[in-house]
C-alpha cells in the first residue's frame, strides 16, 4: 500500500573540508636515488606486512599495550619515528578492512531480507513504490530460492567474522593480488605484474610533527624543494648526508597550494608525505598532506542571498540551472558533461574537470551557493531489489556520489562558494511535473533532469516544488468558496505560457488601433460622417 510521500530532511550547509592533500612529482633522480628508494620501501614494507599481521591476529583483543610492544619491536629495524607510521598506517588498514566487512554483512543483510520477502509473494503479483512484487515465473521463483539459500550461508560465515573480529585486507590490494591468475586477460606477464605488486607493497610514508625541522623529521621537503629522508638502521650505509640521510638530487615544488605548503614549512608545522612509484609511467611521485581548521559554516540565508545554483547529478553530465531570490530560475540551463570510464584516475580527472567548469560559472553568476542532494545509495545496491533491470542497477552503481561530494566540497571551499546538501526524494519526479513542459520551447529543449536542477535550488531556498500555490482559504474570491488562482486539471494550456497579443507594446498606441481607427466617432465637427449636415438655427436681430 502507498504510504504517501515521506517526511523530508531540512536542507543544511556541508561543512568545509579537514585536510589538503596535494602532489607532484619527483624529477630528476638518478639510478642511485631510485635504486635507495627501492630499497627503503621495500624493507619497511616486508616490516609493515608483519606489523599488519600481528594486529589481525589479535582482532578484537587489541588494545593500547599491544600497540607499545608491536612498536617497540620494529624499532631496533628501523626507527622509532618510522615504527610509528608503520604502527598508524595499520591500525587505519585494519580500521577500514572492518568498516567494508561491516558493508559487506549490511547488504548481505538486505539481499536476505528483499528475497524472502519476493518468495512469500505470490506469482505475478505487482509491487509497489517501496518493494517490488513477487516473481514473474515458477522457474526464476525457483533460481531465488536457491539463491536464498547461498546468501544464508554466506551471511552466516560474515557475521561468525564480525564476532570474532576476523579481517581480510591484503597489503598491495586484493585486486591485484587476484590479477596474478588471470594475466592474459589482464594483458600482463608475469614479470609485469611482479613489479607493480612489489611497488604497491612499498612503504614510504611518514607523519608530520610540529616543531620539528620543515615540520617532518623521517621525510623532509625544504622550503626550497630538496628532499631527504631518514635511512631505517640496517640501511644506514647508503647515507650521503650526516645522522644517516640521503639526500636525493632532484628538487621539488607544489604548482598546487604551493604557497601555503611553503608557509607551512617554514613555520616548522606539521606535514605528511608519501613517496610512491608509478609503474606504468616510470615516475616517482611525493604527496603531502596537512590538516586544516574547519571552517566555520555561513548561516544558510546568507549564503542564499545571491540566488543558488540547483545541480542535479547523472551517469553522464551535471545539469544545473541559476534561481534568483524568489525561487525562479533565470536565464537557460547549463550541462556539464564527464565520462566515467576507464581506469579511476581517468573518471577522478573527469569529475574534477566538470567541477571546475560548474564552479567557474557560478563565480560569473555572482552566485555564493550550490545546491546538491544528499545522496546515498547503500540501500539501493543490492541486486536483488532490482533483480531484472540490470541497467538501471549499473547506473546506481556507476554514479561517483562519494568521491564527487567529497570533490565539490573541497573545491568550492578553495572558491568561497557554500555547498547546500538537499533531501533528494522526489525532486526528478516533481521537477518534471511541474517544471519541464513550461519551460519546454521551439528554440530550448528542457529535459528532466534540467528540471530537476530547479526543484533542487528551490528546495535549499525553501520555497515549494510547485510553480504557483494555492492562497490562504480566507483569501479565494468567494471566501471559503471553491475557487482557488490555479485552472482546474481539465482546462486546456493550464501549464502552457500566457499568449502573446499582437501589436506594439507601447502605452500611447493600443494594439488595436489600426483595426478600431476606422469606427471610432471623432468630437470634433470637422470629422462628421457622411449623411449628416450641421445646420445653424436662425437667429431673432431685434433691437
């Protein structure tokens, strides 16, 4: 049974972003640079894989004197500064492998939950808006059915993991670690693979300190871009500068947030950097990485009062329109097209690209807010809820909700603009209704979702998704009488544009004049029709 539409979420301010992250690359090394890196990452990663499997075995008995002993172990092999990163870097490993086992057993959860539900339907039987209905044929009840019975066990063995705190995670990536069995699909040889597995084991991370030289002391980058890192003890013979550090020959420089990286290190605040190789290109890369103070949200009708800029997000393009104060979206709608295939560093490039163009715009717009929706799909990506629409599951699953809010936030933040999160129910549906065909023209084509970009900035504003609302019932012309100021739902054109009247649009000239000049009596007599003749009375001369 339709339950009606469900209670909507207030919109609020996104808070701005917690850290920057940015990258360059390291050039200019020579065989001797690459061939100690090399060497230092592959040692500290074979200590971070013992390190990561000393904290599964101990799940959920870990606590802070296991974490004392663990480091005080890898110490004597490298340092105390670089068993910490070892240390850190595990535990936010494990953290994650337990928040995807977490994922994982939610939806094996609703999978179990939405198949018992379509069996105990009966055959044919037609769903509804909140859950599908029963299963079309005796044959695929069948196939269900024993599917049911996989995801039982399968959901019994996570949840018997989750108990115990059993983790699965694989240092350099279970894809990858997979790959290794099917390298002709994967177009690789043997030795190919090697290489980018034994890089993506590497590791060459270390955490900032504040108060410490140029803000790091295991991996240092100077104002001027000389980098030098601190040499784990077995390796302390490759050193060519004092206290066992090698200085690499290349310099470095941040295109990205250079000047406040460069503030940063010279007030000796802290800074992370990661060193990593990129296989497939040769090249070797340094991030570094700063927290950053929240910053504080501006109230929601200030950063209202320019207008707003509704986006609504699709598989292929951000459709976004402008709306003045009132909610009335002004001049013709904006798409922002990407596409999302290829390798994640080909879809990232192409989300920042449209992010760029659409934040530009709103600059030019003058307008200091944007509207998205709140979107989140982890209930929706269960196959089993939409077992028989495989394109509309791939499109679901295909969307880049995180990465593109995380994305947004962080660059509009960099531009002064405020990002609105919206709730999203029913802003394509409504949008449509009540937007596409008026704003439909012979020289414009509005689509739905262009539509739905306007219902998205109205809801931020607060304004209804409707075009015209109905008045207060004291307020209609008969008071308490039937009539209200919108046309009936049987009247013709209701939702089309008023006609145009031809004619100059002038006050001096009606539009009728030449058609009424004709008719029109003059007061005046020399203008008298014909047929008529004014005679004057005779006058009495007395004296």
């Amino acid at each position: 049974m339709d339950e009606g539409p469900r209670k909507l979420a207030a919109p609020f301010v996104v808070p701005g972003p917690s850290g920057v992250a940015v990258r360059t690359r390291l050039r200019q090394l020579t065989a001797v640079d690459e061939e100690v890196l090399r060497r230092v990452g592959a040692h500290l990663g074979a200590l971070a894989c013992r390190d990561l499997k000393a904290r599964c075995h101990d799940g959920l008995d870990h606590d802070a004197k296991a974490w004392t002993v663990r480091k005080r172990e890898l110490t004597p092999s490298s340092s105390a500064r670089w068993a910490g990163a070892i240390t850190k870097a595990t535990h936010e490993q494990w953290a994650l492998a337990r928040r995807c086992a977490l994922a994982h057993l939610q939806n094996l959860q609703a999978g179990v939950r939405m198949l018992r539900h379509r069996l105990s339907l009966p055959l044919g039987q037609k769903g509804g808006k909140r859950a599908p209905g029963g299963y079309r044929s005796r044959r695929e009840w069948h196939a269900k059915a024993r599917r049911l019975q996989v995801l039982e066990d399968r959901l019994a063995r996570e949840r018997a993991a989750w108990e115990a705190g059993r983790v699965r995670v694989v240092r350099g990536g279970g894809r990858l670690a997979r790959t290794r069995h099917h390298l002709p699909a994967a177009q690789l040889t043997e030795s190919q693979w090697r290489e980018r597995w034994e890089a993506a084991r590497w590791f060459l991370q270390a955490d900032g300190e504040s108060g410490k030289r140029y803000g790091n002391e295991t991996i240092r980058i100077s104002p001027d871009g000389q980098v030098s890192l601190r040499l784990p003890a077995p390796l302390v013979g490759l050193a060519n500068a004092p206290h066992g550090r090698y200085v690499l020959t290349g310099r470095v420089g941040f295109a990205h947030r250079g000047p406040e990286w460069a503030d940063r290190v010279e007030a000796n605040r802290a800074v992370a950097y990661r060193i990593h190789h990129d296989v497939d290109r040769g090249r070797w890369y340094v991030t570094a990485s700063w927290q950053v103070p929240v910053s504080q949200p501006v109230p929601l009708a200030a950063a209202l009062a320019d207008g707003v800029i509704g986006v609504d997000m699709n598989a292929d393009h951000l459709a976004a329109w402008r709306l003045d104060v009132h909610g009335n979206p002004t001049g013709s709608p904006r798409r922002f097209f990407y596409d999302l295939t290829g390798t994640a560093d080909h879809r990232d490039a192409q989300l920042r690209h449209a992010l760029t163009r659409l934040l530009h715009w709103a600059r030019t717009c003058g307008v200091r807010a944007i509207a998205v929706e709140d979107l989140d799909f982890t209930a929706e990506r269960t196959r089993e809820k939409h077992g028989g629409r495989k394109r509309f599951r791939r499109l679901v699953s295909g969307l880049p909700t995180g990465r593109l809010r995380a994305r947004l936030v962080s660059m509009a933040d960099a531009m002064g603009i405020t990002v609105i999160a919206v709730d999203p129910a029913y802003t394509s549906k409504w949008g449509a209704q009540h937007w596409q065909k008026p704003l439909t023209s012979k020289n414009r084509k509005t689509t739905r979702h262009d539509a739905a970009s306007i219902a998205i900035g109205r809801r931020a504003q607060g304004h209804p998704l409707r075009r015209r609302t109905t008045p207060p019932r004291a307020h209609r012309s008969d008071v308490h009488g039937h009539r209200t100021v919108q046309a009936g739902p049987d009247a013709p054109g209701r939702e089309e544009p008023r006609p145009r009247v031809p004619g100059p649009r002038t006050r001096s000239v009606p539009p009728d004049a030449e058609r009424t000049r004709a008719t029109r009596t003059p007061r005046t007599v020399r203008g008298v029709r014909s047929g008529q003749e004014w005679v004057q009375d005779p006058l009495l001369l007395t004296d």
